[in-house]
C-alpha cells in the first residue's frame, strides 16, 4: 500500500511541472552556494549545508518532494545524495 502511494505521490510531481522545477532549481542553487559560502565551503561538517535558505526552501516544500529527493539518491554522480537523505529525514519527521 505504501509503494503505491509513493508511485501515486511521484505520478502527481511529475505531472506537476512547477514543482519539479522548482526542485531542481532550488537543489542546483544549493549544491552551487555550498561550494562559495564561506560557512559551507570550509566546514567538516555537512551539517552547516543543511542551514542554507535552499535546504530550507526544499524542506518546506513537504513530502510532495519524497520522490524527487528518492531520484537525486539514485544519482551515483551526485556527490550530495546523504544530504539529500538528511532532507528526507527531516521531511518524514
């Protein structure tokens, strides 16, 4: 029941182009502003990621976002993916 809820949940985001949008422009902006914010950028921890306004922005956005966060963690070349873990921690919770 649950995984056909998530499949539902992922049929509606991609039909929502907005959403998806917005997503990915918010995920790329973050994944730039942790490489030239200074707080981010000479932090060991990857929790000072977690404090920049598109990591917020994203979370606001609820569990709408539950498969978008699930592709970005199927991206092997995505460097990010255990923030995107950390993001749908936080969602769930």
């Amino acid at each position: 029941m649950q995984k056909n809820k998530l499949s539902l949940i992922k049929l509606q985001i991609y039909n929502n182009c907005e959403v998806k949008t917005k997503f990915n422009d918010l995920f790329n902006s973050w994944n730039e502003e942790i490489s030239i914010n200074p707080q981010t950028k000479y932090s060991s921890s990857s929790l000072a990621y977690t404090t920049l306004p598109q990591f917020k922005e994203r979370k606001k956005m609820g569990k709408n976002i539950i498969p978008l966060i699930m592709e970005k963690l199927l991206d092997e070349d995505n460097f990010f993916c255990f923030l995107s873990m950390m993001l749908y921690r936080l969602i769930l919770n």
